[in-house]
C-alpha cells in the first residue's frame, strides 16, 4: 500500500484543515500542489479523480474522496492510532463533531469566507461588506456560545471539528477582526489552536500567503 496523496492549495482554508488532520494523527501523507489560478483542477486526469473539481482530493490507493469535512473523519477512522479525535462509540459526541463540520462547512466557509474572497476575484469587489462583516460577526457570536462551557468545540478534548473551524477561523480573524472584549472564549479557544505543535507548518504558513493573495489583489485593483 502507498502513501495517501492530498492534492490542494496551501492558500486554502480546507486544505490546510486535512492537512492538520493528518499532522494530528501523525499520517505520513504525499502532498501534490495544485494550482486553481492555472486551471490544474479542471485537467482531465483530475477531473477523473474529482469531477467536481475541488480541492482538497484524497487519492488513497486509488479511492478518490474529495470535500474536507468527509476526508477529516476518514483519515482519522482509517489510519489514526487512537480515536480521540473523531471517536468510534461516543455518539453523542461523533453527532456534535458532525454538527460543527456542517457548521465550518455552511457558515464559515460558505457564507463567510467564500463572500470575502469570491468577491475579490470575480467582481473586482475591494472591500468586505458590511453585510459580510455583520455575517461573520453573528457567526463568532455563535462560537462564542459553543465555547461557553468548553475549552474545545465539543466538550473537552481537541477534535477534527476544532482542526476544520480553526483553519476556517484563522483567515476570518484576518479579514474580519474579532473584538477580544466579545468574544474572549474565542480568542482562548483560538490560542489553544495556534499552540499545537504542528498549527505553523500545517496552517500558519498557508493562511499568510492567502491573506497576503487575497489583500494584493485588494491593493492593486485600488491603484
Ligand atoms: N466544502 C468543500 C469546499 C471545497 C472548495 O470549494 N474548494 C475550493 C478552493 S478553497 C475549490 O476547489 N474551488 C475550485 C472549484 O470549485 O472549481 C471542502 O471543504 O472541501
């Protein structure tokens, strides 16, 4: 059996959430960078890979799965040593990782993140709405919430809906600054996610070359 192999975009928040993913449960991973703004991802081979065309894409052996929120919990069933991070009999606690995975998925991602960036590229839009800012804000009013009795996402202990939201959450405090008066919970719970060990390689580097893309294309269409 080969190694799995992620292809992405390092500048991409859900690609570098699998990527944490699988430093976390210590996967030895091959990573094949793909190039959304050369058309990489809509070349035949890929395509035959991932016909949706997104990025990240699992290629385990020859079985492609594609969308983060599925290839998080997969790779911790498969190949984790222990299930802490995602785990086997706890339903309760599996059905609230769940819950926050749809949650990164339909509101961070979709509705914050993607109407920060989309803008930017498609309509020449240079700065971020006040709806937008008002969206993301109710969305860090609802995590503050999560975290009120918690010191991670679901009760105790660090899981893939942490990994997922966190990479999420790491552009987001960039383009939209959260008040740390408001949200205190937040900004502890973001803390504890910039001190794992892996969070610089796995994450930081990504989402500083992706805020710096994102704010160039910002400056050079204002000049
Ligand atoms: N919910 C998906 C989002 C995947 C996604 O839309 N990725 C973007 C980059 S961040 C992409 O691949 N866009 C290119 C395309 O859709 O053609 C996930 O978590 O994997």
């Amino acid at each position: 059996m080969g190694k799995p192999i992620l292809y992405g975009m390092e500048i991409s928040t859900v690609v570098r959430s699998v990527l944490m993913v699988a430093k976390a449960i210590d996967l030895d991973i091959e990573y094949r960078e793909i190039d959304l703004f050369a058309g990489d991802h809509l070349k035949e081979e890929y395509l035959k890979m991932n016909p949706q065309h997104t990025i990240p894409t699992l290629d385990d052996n020859g079985e492609y799965l594609w969308e983060s929120h599925a290839i998080a919990p997969y790779l911790v069933e498969k190949y984790a040593k222990d299930d802490s991070l995602f785990p086997k009999n706890d339903i309760r606690k599996r059905a609230r990782i769940n819950q926050c995975l749809h949650f990164d998925n339909g509101v961070l991602y979709e509705r914050c993140i993607l109407n920060i960036v989309m803008p930017v590229y498609t309509e020449n839009k240079l700065t971020i709405s006040p709806e937008t800012i008002d969206n993301v804000n109710k969305a860090y009013e609802h995590m503050e919430k999560f975290l009120e009795k918690d010191l991670y996402l679901v009760r105790g202990s660090l899981t893939i809906a942490d990994l997922a939201c966190g990479a999420s959450i790491s552009a987001l405090f960039e383009f939209v600054p959260a008040d740390p008066a408001k949200y205190p919970k937040l900004h502890a719970w973001f803390e504890r996610i910039k001190a794992l060990p892996y969070y610089k390689e796995a994450n930081e580097k990504g989402n500083i070359a992706y805020i710096k893309k994102v704010r160039d294309v910002m400056a050079k269409g204002k000049q």
